[in-house]
C-alpha cells in the first residue's frame, strides 16, 4: 500500500507538471520589466494588448507577465497616469514567451511636478505580493492590512515612527522606545494586542530604539494572529508591522532633504541611486539621515545617524540578485516612564489626580543608552519558466544596549510616606546595559501559477530557519533617589530629611557611576531556533470566486533549557467572492496565530520546579467586505473580527512567610498556570481616496473590545490593560492647486482621536485612566518641478497627551517644523 501511494502521489505531481507544459505550448506569453525615470515605485503602471481583454499591472518591481496570447499581431499600450504613454507593435506565434521592456518618462510638457503626481492617487498602494508572498490584489486576498505610502510620509514631513502609523487605523502606541535590553523598541496596540515593528521586507530586523523613517517606501499594517506565513517569534496575535525599504532603479536621481523645527529639531537626508553600468543592469541605491532633537520637557535628547546602502543585479530576465543593509547608531536619554503601584490599591486615578507637571522629565543628558543595530538582507530570485519561480533570502539583524536604563516604580504604599496628604512617591532603579540580541533567518519560497483544469492556482511553498540568540552582560538594578509628584513637598522633604524640587537622586554620570560600580553583572546566554514549513494556495474556482488554504509546521527549540523541543501547526482558510470583478468584494477568514512558550519554573516555599508548557493558541474569524471604486480613486476596507485566544500562561505571586523567622524578607512563592483566554472582537473601516485631481484623502475608524474571560483572579473580567482605547480615528486630507496662480501649493489637515486608555484595570489596584483626546495637524507647501518647501504644524491646540501600558508616559507637545527638499 505505502508503494501505490507514493506511485500514486508522483503521479499525481507529474500530472500537474504535464498540464501546466501542455498548457503553456498551446499559447504564448509575453514579459517584461517598466522602469520610470523617476524615483517613484513602478508599481501598478497598465500593460495592455490593445483591442484585446488581456491587460496587466506591474508589480512593485515594475515586472509583468501576460499569459494565454493567441498568435497575431499585437499593440502593447503602456501607461500610467502623469507618465507618457509608450506603445510597440509585435507579432506572436505559437509558443513564443517574449521579452518586452519599457522605459517610460514623466510628462512634463506644460506641467510642473505637482501636476503630474496630482492626478495619482498617491496615498494608495494596495497590491503587494509580501502580504500574502503571492501575487494578489488587494481585492483577491481575505486577509485585511493597511499600506502606508512612503509619499504620504513624505507630504506630512514625518521625522519618526510614532507618527508615521499615525496613518493607520486600530493603531496606537503602549510604551515608548526605552532602548533597553531585549526589547527595547517601542510597542504599539494592534486589535488589543501589543505589537513591535519587527519585520522589515518581510524578514526578521531587530531593533532597539525607534526606527528611521528615511529608507521607508511603505509600512504594512497586516492585521490578525498571521502565524501561517510569519511563525510566531517576532509577531503578535493582532498582527504585524513590516515595514519595505526603498530599492535600487535604473536611472541617476536622487533627493536632497534638510528639516529643521521646535525642540532643536535638526535633520538631513540624502537618497542618492545611480547605474552602475551601461545596460543598467546594476544598479546602487544609498539612503542616509542624521537627525538630533531636543525634548519638550526640562531633559531629553535623541541623536541618530542611519545609512542603508542597497544594490541590485540583473544578471539575466531569470536570475537576479538584491542587496539590502541598513545601519543606525543612536543615543538618547531614556523616556520618562512613571510606572504605577501593581500591588496595592491606587492613590490616584487619572491624569488631574496625578498633578503631573509634565514638562519634568526626572532625568539628565547625562544619563543615556546607547542602541547601535543593523540589518543586513540578500535575495536571489530565479524564475524557471513563465508557472514556476524561486526566491532565496538571507538575513541577520543586531540590537545592542549600552548605557543607562531607568525606570521610575510607584512606592507612595511605604508605610513611611503614611503621612503625605496627596501625591504619589515614586522610587528611581537604574542598571548600565550591555546586551546584544542577534537573529539569522533563512528562507527559501518556491511560487508557482498554474491550472488545473480550469482552476487558476498561485501557490507558494516555502522553508525557515530561524535562530536568535542573545548575550547580557548589564549590572543589577541600583536605587538612585526617590521623586515626588503631588503638593505636599514639605512633607516629602521632612521625611527624607533633604531639601530638593521633588527628586532625591543622583542624575549625575559621576553619580550614578559611583552608585553602580560595586553592582554584579550577568553572564547570560541565550539561543533560540525555529524550522519551519509552510504551504499556502489560492484557487480560483471562477475568475470572482476563490479559496485561500494555508498551513504552517514550526519546530521550536530552546538551548537553555536541554532536550525542550516543541512542535505547533497553524492553519489558515479565507474566501473571497467578487460581486464586481476588480471592484467589490466580500471575504471570510479564520486564522491562526501561536507562541512556543519556554520552560519555566514554579517557587514554593522558595523551592523551585520546572515547569512545561504547551503553545499558546489564537484563531480569528473575521469577514468585511474591499472596495476599488471610480478607477482606482476609492479604496475601502470594511471589517468584523473575533479573536479568541486559549492556553495563556500567567504567574500568580502569593506572599512566602518563613514559620521559622516569619519577618525574614524572602521571593513570594510563584505558581505558573496554563488556562487563561482572552476575547478580542471589533470593527474597522478604512478610506483612501482621490476624489478629484489634488485632492487626496485617508480616513480611518476602530472600534475594539478586548476582555480576559479566564485566568488570574486579578484581571478575569476586566478589559486587558495592554488593549489600548477602545475607540479610534485617523484623518488626513490634502488638496494641491493644479491650475491658476496658486499652482503648485498645496494644504494638508487632520489628525488622531483617541479615546479613554485604562492602563490599569485589575482587581486589586483599581484602575487609572488615561482620558480621550484629539490631536490636529496642518501643512502648507509649495512643490514644483525639483523642490518642495513646507511647514508643518503638530497638535496645534497643544493638547497635553500621554499613553501608557501600566506606565504614564507624556509626548507630543506642540512643534512647528519647516522642510526643504531639492530633487535631482
């Protein structure tokens, strides 16, 4: 029987082979690359056999493949809007697969720039292949994820990465970058759950600090647990943020940009690309930013430089390679963080009994962390035959911490500020970092477009190895001072028995130094590796109607702890109908999401045990509906989702008395449990539209209610507290004159609401709220033919905002910034 079955199977295999040969004889195909002469994307630019139904977009690549043509004599219409069309005359036989490149230009005749990108609406770029790693539209994926364009950036002069998903609804930040040791970067709320911006291209980048916008073409918003294409090492189960870094083109150009504003601000970008030979075929791209800036508050700073070198090689149209590397180094102070009291009853509740004064930053220049990384990406990419095509990436990235951390922890339960009549007393810990966290990635994907019959299949199969590793050798936690908020400093002053503002420490590097000197170190090594595998297949069953069936395998080992070793499955399913071919569709999805949780150890009686648990489960179901109205001026996404989570591991402390000193202070006993779940359903809706030649719009709208329904007695019940507000808004609206006196100005307006944020929410503590807000923003510019001049206004009703995740942390006070750039 095993032998029928595998004769059976290779059959089975060579039949599929057979037919997609058989098929490809029958017709010709033709292929090629759109190159522009700009440093735009040559994406989504029209490829058509005119009087003919066979037409075309390109990828984001500028490549193109039509397939099934009958022998005859052709006109192949090349166009875009803002771009002169090019058209070629060709004749095809029976079998050819011909090779057919364009170049084409921006029209300038008459027009300045302005005119020629006003009529394109730039906000929009929702066909891309690494969302799902097949060629689909937006239309033909169930799966919803929103695309931030490096244009729309670009317009809003966004100098960081807080701003920058501004743009995206469901969206918004927990804990600001503290560039501390292991994951340090900043984390963000997606469908109620925590999210880091870990992915770049698809692949592994690790990062410490904050991002640099300057190699951004777009970032990615892919929303739900999406464990089937992207594991679970570096994700969360409301989604991921991927951010795809500019790439080399084929003619010189490039762009000079100086940014200067409140706070200090001063910033230069260079993005500068260039031919490195005549047929074009190589090709090198380098970005670069250095950017410094100032706090609003009395201390802080933020230094930066970045460089992302970038090459690409065309050796034939099957085989090329790509190149992709960016390295930052970084200094700053940390944020200020005022984490609150978990254990105990809360003294206050909100922001107004907080009596924060929220231009102190209870810091120094002094004391700063420093958080070089870089990321290093290599792709081969070959294609066998106009069905089948293979991509090879290798990828490392690095994330250091090298300075001081500090936190600020809520102590006012002291029975020695018993006395105080209001505030809170917070104490100060410190510890000089030194980690590194390295991450190897190696991906192989096979994609393959073909028939069976008379079902359309787009496949991609693909293998992962995943490894990160991790080296600390950071001090303990030192105590550096007491800081009190509230207005009974006399107090305060009388019971320390020092006379101070409200801050009793040392923020001096000297002092804090002398503090930390006679601190142990750490001597800890980590490693982590992942195999994986994974299929996924979308089968049109008609031209409107199709199947997503997708399935991963991941093998999860953890080097410390000897023989663990862990195997999980994630499965994922969508269907799409298409009432309106390419304009309507409505889509259902269940999907999947999973962690491979560690070993861990129990204390009792200050004895500890090993524990063992199984993977953590989350599964989606989601349905809505995408809309492509008016010739690509309306984009809309509609959506449902339920996530359920299962299986979550969560540690309950309870005091540990010795019977035989029983004022000995010893750990409290931990019991680790495996039964908590959580429920996470909500709604979101999205606009991109261009209504009208200038104008330009994105809009958004979230609702989101996340509950624990099991687990520790302390949360069941309650909204979890790293949900973020259950209510959200985005706006943002441009208009640019195309004709008259004022051609070439342009205005931009909007902004974010953002509702009341419970950062603490439990039994035990109470809750403290953080309250609704909304922040504007507006922009006036002037953009011609190789410059453009602008000036930016930043929450312009300077409204005082925070966001927090059990934290209160204060940012983005008003800031006007004016931008140069020069294009060449």
């Amino acid at each position: 029987m095993k032998y029928k079955f595998t004769i059976s199977f290779l059959s089975f295999c060579f039949f599929l082979l057979a037919a997609a040969s058989i098929s490809a004889q029958e017709r010709a195909s033709i292929k090629g690359q759109i190159s522009l002469n700009s440093d735009e994307s040559p994406e989504n630019i029209s490829v058509v056999l005119k009087g003919t139904k066979s037409g075309t977009t390109t990828d984001d690549s500028g490549n193109y493949i039509l397939k099934n043509i009958k022998p005859g004599t052709y006109t192949i219409k090349v166009s875009s809007i803002g771009y002169i069309t090019q058209e070629k005359t060709i004749v095809v036989k029976e079998g050819d697969h011909l090779i057919h490149n364009f170049s084409i230009s921006a029209n300038l005749e008459d027009l300045t720039e302005v005119v020629v990108n006003s009529k394109k609406n730039h906000f929009a770029r929702k066909d891309n292949r690494q969302i799902s790693r097949l060629p689909l539209k937006n239309l033909e994926n169930p799966q919803v994820y929103t695309t931030i364009t490096g244009e729309l950036l670009k317009e809003q002069v966004v100098t960081n990465f807080d701003d920058a998903l501004k743009n995206a609804s469901g969206i918004t930040p927990l804990w600001a970058a503290t560039g501390r040791a292991g994951d340090g970067a900043a984390y963000y709320s997606l469908r109620g759950f925590p999210v880091q911006p870990t992915m770049v291209n698809g692949l592994p980048g690790l990062t410490n600090g904050s991002l640099d916008p300057a190699n951004i073409d777009r970032i990615e918003i892919i929303r739900g647990p999406s464990g089937t294409l992207f594991g679970s090492s570096l994700i969360s189960y409301g989604g991921l943020i991927n951010t795809t870094t500019k790439r080399p083109y084929k003619t010189f150009g490039g762009e000079v940009n100086y940014t200067t504003g409140s706070y200090g601000l001063q910033r230069a970008v260079v993005d500068l690309n260039t031919p490195l030979n005549d047929k074009k075929t190589l090709n090198f791209r380098v970005n670069s930013a250095y950017s410094k800036q100032e706090s609003f508050q009395d201390a802080g700073f933020k230094e930066s430089f970045f460089i992302a070198p970038s090459l690409s090689y065309e050796v034939n149209d099957k085989l090329s390679f790509l190149v992709n590397t960016e390295f930052m180094s970084s200094e700053a102070t940390n944020p200020t963080m005022l984490f609150l009291d978990r254990g105990t009853p809360l003294r206050v509740h909100n922001i107004n009994e907080l009596n924060y004064d929220n231009k102190r930053s209870y810091t120094s220049n002094e004391l700063t962390m420093k958080t070089p990384s870089y990321n290093i990406q290599a792709q081969m990419n070959y294609k066998f035959s106009d069905q089948w095509s293979s991509q090879t990436v290798f990828s490392t990235s690095s994330a250091k911490s090298q300075g001081n951390y500090t936190y600020l922890y809520e102590g006012t339960s002291n029975k020695l500020f018993a006395s105080l009549k209001d505030g809170i007393v917070l104490g100060r810990q410190f510890t000089d970092q030194d980690n590194q966290n390295i991450t190897t990635d190696i991906q192989q994907n096979f994609n393959g477009d073909f028939k069976i019959g008379n079902f359309r299949n787009r496949i991609v199969v693909g293998f992962d190895y995943f490894k990160r590793t991790s080296s600390d050798r950071s001090s303990g936690y030192v105590a550096n001072g007491l800081v009190y908020i509230g207005n009974d400093l006399q107090t305060f002053n009388n019971i320390i028995g020092k006379q101070t503002n409200g801050d009793s420490g040392d923020l001096t590097k000297a002092g804090s130094d002398a503090l930390i000197a006679n601190s142990p170190r750490n001597n800890n090594n980590t490693k982590q590796e992942v195999y994986s595998a994974y299929v996924s297949d979308v089968i049109n069953f008609t031209p409107a109607f199709s199947a997503m069936l997708s399935l991963r395998a991941d093998r999860f080992m953890n080097a410390k702890n000897d023989g663990y070793n862990q195997t999980a499955f994630s499965p994922k399913f969508g269907l799409v109908y298409q009432p309106i071919l390419d304009k309507v569709s409505i889509f259902a999805n269940y999907m999947n999401g999973f962690v491979n949780v560690a070993p861990g150890q129990n204390r009792t009686s200050n004895v500890t045990t090993p524990v063992v648990f199984n993977p953590e489960r989350a599964n989606q179901f989601e349905i809505g509906t995408k809309l492509n109205l008016f010739k690509d001026k309306l984009y809309a996404t509609f959506s449902y989702y339920d996530i359920q989570v299962s299986d979550q591991v969560y540690v309950v402390e309870t005091p540990y008395i010795d019977p035989t000193d029983p004022t000995a202070e010893l750990p409290n006993d931990q019991t680790s449990f495996q039964d908590g779940a959580q429920r996470n359903k909500g709604f979101e809706a999205e606009f991109v539209a261009n209504p009208i030649n200038g104008l330009n719009i994105v809009l958004g709208y979230s609702y989101n209610d996340a509950v624990l329904t099991k687990g520790d007695p302390d949360f069941v019940g309650h909204r979890s507290e790293n949900a973020g507000p259950r209510n959200l808004a985005n706006l943002w609206a441009s208009y640019k004159f195309t004709n008259g006196l004022l051609r070439g100005f342009g205005l931009g307006f909007g902004g974010n609401y953002v509702g009341d944020n419970m950062i603490m929410n439990r039994n035990v503590a109470g809750t403290f709220t953080i309250p609704a807000y909304t922040a504007l923003n507006s922009s006036l510019f002037y953009n011609v033919e190789k410059f453009t001049i602008t000036l930016k206004l930043n929450n312009i009703t300077n409204k005082e905002i925070y966001d927090g995740w059990s934290t209160v942390h204060p940012k983005d006070a008003r800031a006007l910034i004016a931008s140069f750039s020069y294009r060449f």
